[in-house]
C-alpha cells in the first residue's frame, strides 16, 4: 500500500460500534429493496468483500404511511421484511462490514399508491417532487405515532441483526419537511424558530436511542444545504447539527433535495469529483462527531487528505462502490491503477428508477451477484480456454469480452480493430463537451489489457471475411458496432427523409462530424435529433462552440428526455440554452434540401429553417456485414476450422454503452455454455408462498 493512503485503514468508532477503515458505502437506491432480498444481501456483501467497512441499504419505510411503490424501497414494515433483511446483515457479517439500515419516512412526498393512506406533513401544502401529492397536517398524535414507528422500526433493525440505524433526513424527507420553513407553517411547537422546528427531528433522534441503547449506531443524514428552496442553507444547518449533535453517532452529510436530487448525485458532465465539499466540509465547524460525506470519490490522494485534515472521518461512496466494489482493497493491496472509476454518468440511476435494477456502464456485473452468480473480480478458467478466440472490433462490447475472455485463462485472445486505437464510439463521445470522464470506460480496459499477457491489440486493421477465416481462430467474436444512418431513417416514419444523403455536402451522421472532421457548409447548422439522449446534444453543444449559429430540432417534447432519467435533464437544457442552441420541440424532418429543411411541428404545420447543413442523429443501424459475411457462407466457415461465430453489442442492436459492455461479458462468462449466442437463464427473484396455497386451501 502507498504509506499516503495508510491513514485510510485506521478503524473509527461511531458510538457503539467500530468500522474497520474509513471506507463507507452510503445508503442508496438498487431497485432490489426488500422485493429481491437474495439480490440486495449479495450485492451490499460484494462490497463488504471488497472491503467497505459499513453497507448500507436504501430508504427503508418503516410503516404503511410512506409507501414508495412503484419505486423500490426496503420496505421495513413487519417480521417479513426482515427475514429478507437478515440475508444482507449476515452477509455483510460474514465479510467484517457493518450493515447500516435507512429508516425512512417521506412525509409529504410519499406516493402511497398502494397503502392509499393520506400522506403526512408538517403542514398541508403540495409536494413540490408530486404536486398532485397533498399531505395531512400532522397532529400531535400523529407526530408521536410516527416518532414510535420510527422507534418501532430501529428496534426491529437492531434484532435483524442491523449495526447502523438511520433517522433520515436529507432529500427533503419528513424530519427535513419540518426543520424547513419550505415545508413546515406551523404556529405550534414544531414550527416558527430554528428550535421549534428542530424539535421533531431532535425527539425522533432520542425516541430511537431510546429504543436501539447501545446496541445500534445512530446516524442521521442531512442535506446541509438544499441548493434551492426545498429545505435550509448551510448557516442553519451548522447550527441544527449544534442542536442534534450528542444525539448522533455519524453524520452522513450532503447537499440538495429530493425535488433537486441532481444537485446530490451530481454527474459528472457538471459536477467535479468533490464536488460537495464547499458546503458539507463545513460541518466539522459545529460537530464533535465523526462525518462521513460523499462527492463521487475515486482519487485515494484526495479521499487520504480529506481524512488528514480531519474535515470527515469517513468517505462515504454509493456511485464509486457500484462501479467498483473492490476500491477499498485494491488501495489497500497498493493496485490503485485497476480501481475501476465512475464515470458520472447517472446510467445505475436511469437503471435503478427507470428500469427497476441497478446496472452500471463500468460494473457489469452490478446487480448480477445474485442472479447470474457473477463475482467483479473472480473468473473460472473456461471449459475451452485451449481455443484460439478473435474478437473483431474493440469498441466497449468487444474490449469487455476480450478482458473476460482473458481472465478466463484463454491461452490466446486477439482483439483487432480497424482504427488507430481501442475504445471504439468512446474513442470520440469521450471528446463530446462535457463527457470527458465517460473516457474511464476506456482507459480502465486499456490497463486491464496490457496486464493480460494472453491478450493481444491489435489496431489499424481492417478485417474482411476472408481474413477472418484465415486469422487461425476457433473462436470468432463479432462486436463491429454500429452507424447512424445517414439518410435519416426515424423512429416516428421508419422511413429515410426526402433528400437526406450524408454523402452530400450539407448532410452528416455524427461520425462525420467527430471522426472526419465534417462540417455544414454555411453558418447555420441543425442537430436534427430523434434519439433524445447525449449524442444530440453533444454536438450541437460543440458546433455552438465552433461559431456555428446551432439548432437543435427534435422530434421530442423536451430536449432529450433520456437525460431526465440520469438527473441531467433540466441542466443539460440550461447549459445548451447558455451556449447559444436554440431549441425547436416537437419537430419532425420531412425534407432536406441544400440550404433547407422543413417538416411539420407538433400541431401539424409547417416547419421550415434555412441552414447551411444537418447532423442527422435519427437511428442506428448495426454493422453487421462482416458477421453476415461469415455466418452466410457456412461451406467457407467448416473449412476454415471456425467453431462458433457469435456477435455482440451494437453489431447485434445498437444500445447504450453499458448494455454493449454487459453483452460483451456475458457472451465471455457463458462462452464454454453449450450455446453461448443464447444467454443462459437467471433467477428470477420472486415472492414464494410460504406454504403451497394450493395443497393448503
Ligand atoms: P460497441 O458499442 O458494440 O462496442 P462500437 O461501435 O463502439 O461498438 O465499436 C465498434 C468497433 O469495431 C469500432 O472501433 C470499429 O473501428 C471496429 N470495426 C468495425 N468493423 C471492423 C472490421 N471489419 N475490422 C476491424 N474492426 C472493425
């Protein structure tokens, strides 16, 4: 280990309990809950294996009155939920972490679509995350109901075998609702002064060590800062933890709310790594208590010299420990070049609340501990590792199956691309405003293959169907990718557009744009965009930047939804709005012309604009010529010595980067399987009857 990251080892002590070093997984969100218990306790012990030293859950409801459905929680409601808990506390146990539980209550904000209980709130105003949310005033009784379900649900944690209880806070949830006058017009106890509205959260705090003693660890998490409206800024906040702090065993401190949850898990298209520092690494000010904080962390250097400093005694990480479960022991073993880095890119959170299990662009295996038994750092030789493997294409589908393959003790893996170098669409997304960290995808792989002696780049190569059966492999991978078409072929026609030939001079893919050099001809260009993700937007920011007078014109209502659903949405459309894109909504292309375009607008009529070029970001069509080639000659192919030709990624549909990089590791984790073109079936995790409802009715 480098002696500078020593000091990140040292155990600390949070009131009863003692963490083994200064690293601490952060409740945060997975899609698994309680719904998936086997799938939720592998994927927190994955990291208490790699060596965090506390887990933690995501928000976990402790009653009926906050029901979070159809968002996944850790429901934490009756002896149920915490027989599927007690999988997580004892494998976190098993692998010397300490398991930490969320107990959440979210106020005025919670759905209960299910319960179809009233929501509760300090006072009655409107959700300002649901407007169509309007909560119950709390009475006195309910306050103290609350607090004892609250109470209610610590203790039941501590019995499930729990070390870290949480009255949670932050992201605006009940005790936030009521520390802030944003939320909480009370003219009772609870409301008006600082102290007053401190009290709810102050009680809470001593109802829950009264009923945990000293067997638990209370942490409370607070966003010190709402960076907006929804909560308090950072002067009360430091004088809040004043108020609370003999009631704490660990502050767990950020930043935001739950409306500005962007402004918390901030991406890195806009936010550094450290980010929240200028207003968390302010609660030492008021706080004797360990703090443990969070900003996207990857660096050892800065994580050791925020711990020197004394500013928090913990790094707290939710992003970082998914893309790597093991950060702690590869610094701990002084490998911090394989730490595989976040890149920022919110895709666990598009995964987690849109998709309904966690997956990472990095991690493939995130969220397949469980149900595909996949273990980030562990690989069984392969049944057929004696077979010559070509992997054509080294773009993220095609470098993951290459490293797989690789550890998997292949004897001979060869990784071939056309161009200069590996990486793929990254080699130019990564040069994209604003998506420079996305380059992680690619230089993690690039250490990882020079480190596998039995895998060899090879670039500049072009290879056809020919020399694909005289390369002497049995193998053959196919992960060429894919292309934006370039006669504008769309979602809403699925046709090409009248007159769009990105041969032309005035029509181009973004391809042409960013790996030629091919720009329009005049002043003014428009990014035509019928995706709604980054590409888009990407280059209208960057020929804003050139000089170019940019439209963007999409078929969407807002520009780019997609980004909505990493927590970049909003910002994304400010940022374009401040480097000069004008945006038109709703717009579909009919018709390019050399120095127009036009089609209709969302009402039906006429759209036209004068422009010296268009970027045609519409679709993507699959390279798969070369894999047809191959597979379409099959007399060539039983000569040639060629065992199985199997594509992956783009090349097989064209998908987001990280379905391209989990495609690429499955094909090499199930390639000794007896069809490994067909993935192998998962567990389905689902409820089971505890007893057979039929043979018992
Ligand atoms: P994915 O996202 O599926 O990994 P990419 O489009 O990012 O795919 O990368 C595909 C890569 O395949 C590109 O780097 C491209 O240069 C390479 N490629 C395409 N066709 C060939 C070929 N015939 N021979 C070698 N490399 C190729």
């Amino acid at each position: 280990m480098d002696p500078n990251h020593e000091i990140l080892f040292e155990p600390v002590r949070i009131g009863p309990k003692t963490l083994r070093n200064r690293f601490y997984q952060v409740p945060h969100c997975s899609g698994f809950g309680t719904d998936k218990p086997w799938t939720q306790a592998a994927h927190r012990g994955m990291k208490a294996e790699g060596g965090w030293a506390a887990v933690c859950t995501e928000y976990a409801p402790f009653s009926p009155d906050s029901d979070e459905a159809p968002f996944i929680a850790a429901r934490f409601w009756d002896e149920d939920d915490m027989r599927c808990m007690r999988l997580l506390t004892e494998k976190a146990h098993q692998h010397g972490a300490l398991a930490g539980l969320e107990l959440h209550h979210a106020g005025g904000h919670a759905p209960n679509t299910q319960t179809r209980l009233p929501s509760l709130g300090p006072s009655q105003l409107a959700s300002d995350l649901e407007p169509h949310i309007v909560p119950k005033a709390m009475e006195l009784r309910d306050i103290r109901r609350v607090q004892d379900d609250w109470a209610g649900g610590a203790m039941r944690a501590r019995d499930c075998g729990f070390d870290i209880v949480y009255v949670y806070g932050a992201h605006a949830y009940l005790p936030m609702q009521f520390l802030s006058p944003f939320y909480n017009k009370r003219t009772d106890g609870y409301g008006g002064s600082l102290d007053n509205r401190a009290r709810f959260w102050l009680e809470t705090l001593e109802r829950v060590r009264e009923g945990v003693g000293d067997d638990c660890a209370v942490v409370t998490r607070i966003a010190v800062d709402a960076l907006g409206p929804a909560g308090i800024h950072v002067e009360e906040a430091l004088r809040f933890v004043e108020l609370a702090d003999h009631l704490v065993d660990l502050w767990d401190v950020n930043v935001g709310s739950i409306a500005e949850w962007s402004k918390d898990s901030g991406t890195s298209r806009y936010f550094q790594e450290g980010y929240q520092m200028d207003w968390t690494g302010r609660v030492r000010e008021a706080s004797a208590k360990p703090i443990v904080g969070v900003g996207r962390f990857t660096s050892p250097d800065l994580m050791a010299s925020i711990i020197r400093s004394g500013t928090w005694d913990l790094i707290g990480s939710a992003r970082p420990s998914i893309a790597d479960p093991f950060l702690p022991m590869k610094i701990a073993e002084g490998r911090t070049d394989e730490i595989r880095e976040c890149t920022g890119s919110n895709v666990c959170i598009m995964k987690v609340d849109g998709h309904g299990h966690l997956g990472c662009i990095q991690n493939a295996t995130a969220g397949e501990e469980h149900r595909r038994g996949w273990h980030p750092e562990r690989f069984e030789r392969a049944g057929n590792a004696d077979k010559a493997v070509l992997v054509v294409g080294a773009g993220p589908a095609g470098m993951e199956c290459a490293i797989v393959l690789g550890k998997r003790g292949f004897e001979a893996v060869h990784l071939v691309d056309a161009a200069g170098d590996i990486g793929g669409r990254l080699r130019w997304i990564r040069r994209l405003p604003t998506l420079g960290d996305w380059g992680r995808v690619v230089d993690w792989r690039r250490i990882q293959l020079d480190k596998l002696k039995n895998v060899e780049v090879i670039t500049g190569t072009r290879l056809s169907a020919e020399q694909v059966r005289d390369y002497g492999a049995q193998i053959v991978v196919i992960a060429t990718g894919s292309r934006w078409s370039g006669d504008g072929i769309q979602a809403s026609t699925h046709e090409p557009i009248d007159g769009a030939d990105a041969s032309l001079p005035h029509a181009m893919t973004p391809e042409q744009v960013m790996e030629e050099g091919k720009r329009p001809l005049g002043g003014r260009v428009a990014v035509y965009d019928a995706e709604g993700y980054y590409v888009g937007p990407g280059i209208a920011e960057l020929l804003a930047k050139e000089g170019f007078q940019t439209h963007l014109v999409t078929t969407m209502d807002v520009v780019s939804p997609t980004s909505d659903l990493t927590l970049e949405g909003p910002m994304l459309r400010q940022h374009l709005h401040k480097v000069g894109v004008t945006a038109h909504r709703g717009v579909t292309i009919e018709r390019v012309e050399q120095g127009c375009i036009s089609g209709e607008d969302e009402f039906g009529g006429p759209f036209s604009l004068e422009v010296g070029g268009i970027v045609l970001v519409t679709q993507q069509m699959s390279e798969d010529v070369l894999y047809h080639d191959l597979v379409g000659d099959q007399v060539a192919l039983d000569a040639s010595g060629i065992e199985g030709v199997y594509r992956i990624g783009d090349c097989l549909a064209p998908r987001m980067i990280s379905e391209a990089i989990f495609d690429g590791h499955r094909l090499a984790r199930e390639i000794d399987g007896h069809d490994p073109s067909a993935p192998l079936p998962y567990d389905r995790e689902r409820g089971v009857p505890a007893v057979d409802p039929v043979a018992t009715r």
